[in-house]
C-alpha cells in the first residue's frame, strides 16, 4: 500500500506541475505600461488687473488734476508720461459742495497703456491751503480695446 500511496503522489506532483506549467503559460502577458500623458501646454501670462502707476505717472496725473480744477466743467485735460508710455486725460463732470461746504467737483479719469484703459470715477474737494484733494474714487475693472 505504501507504495501505491508513493505512486499516487507522484502522479499527482506531476499532475500539479502541468497544471502549473499550463497555467502560466495560458496567461498572458501584461499590458505594456501606458505612455504618460504628454505634459500640458504652459498657461499663458496671467492678464493684468490693472495698471500700475509710477512716480513719473502720478507726478503728471497730478498735475493734469491740478490743472482741472481751474477748468470748466467738461473740458479734458491730457496727460502723458513718455518714459512709461501711459498717457491719460481727466475730465470735470459736475461741481458741488460736500458737508463742510468745500467746493468739490466730480471727474472721471482714463489711464492708457497700449491697448488698456483704466477708467476711476471720483471727487476732488478744495482744501484749505487752495490745493485740490481727491476725497473718493472708484477704479474700473481694466478692459482692452482691440481694434
């Protein structure tokens, strides 16, 4: 009997061994791995929100400020600042008093560089040394103009 059982498990070892061998090579092979996604393209310049004033800007916007104040109402005062290449104009839009009886008056105002245009809506009120003060304003989203 002892032999029968050896006999057996042989038969069965070797039964195993096909089945392993048939097994693997029923399988079959992996996927290649997948080639990686190409890197996407680089994003494109953030667009400005604005437009930023230097000195230079602000020294000539101020003077084409000061100069509104001797202007009638609706007439445009230009400014530009070649170093920079803004250029501008500010315009009075209405006069008036605030609380303290100051007179004040409403402008608008547009920054140009290139193709955008900034545009600030405000007030200026006379203090009282003469000199004219903004005392509110309000900035315009930037826009583009394409032609």
């Amino acid at each position: 009997m002892w032999i029968e059982v050896a006999g057996m498990m042989r038969r069965l070892a070797g039964f195993l061994i096909v089945l392993a061998v048939a097994g693997c090579a029923s399988k079959t092979p992996p996927a290649p791995p997948e080639a990686a996604a190409p890197p996407p393209p680089p994003a494109a310049p953030a667009k400005p929100t604005s437009i930023i004033m230097d000195a230079g800007d602000l020294a000539a916007v101020q003077g084409a400020l000061r100069e509104m104040g001797t202007k009638p109402v609706d007439q445009v005062v230009g400014w530009a600042n070649p170093l920079t290449g803004k250029r501008g104009a500010v315009k009075v839009l209405r006069d008036g008093y605030d609380a303290q009886n100051r007179p004040c008056r409403e402008f608008h105002s547009v920054v140009i560089l290139d193709d955008m245009y900034q545009h600030t809506t405000g007030f200026l009120c006379r203090q009282p040394d003469g000199a004219w003060e903004v005392v509110d304003a309000r900035e315009y989203p930037l826009y583009t103009h394409r032609q």
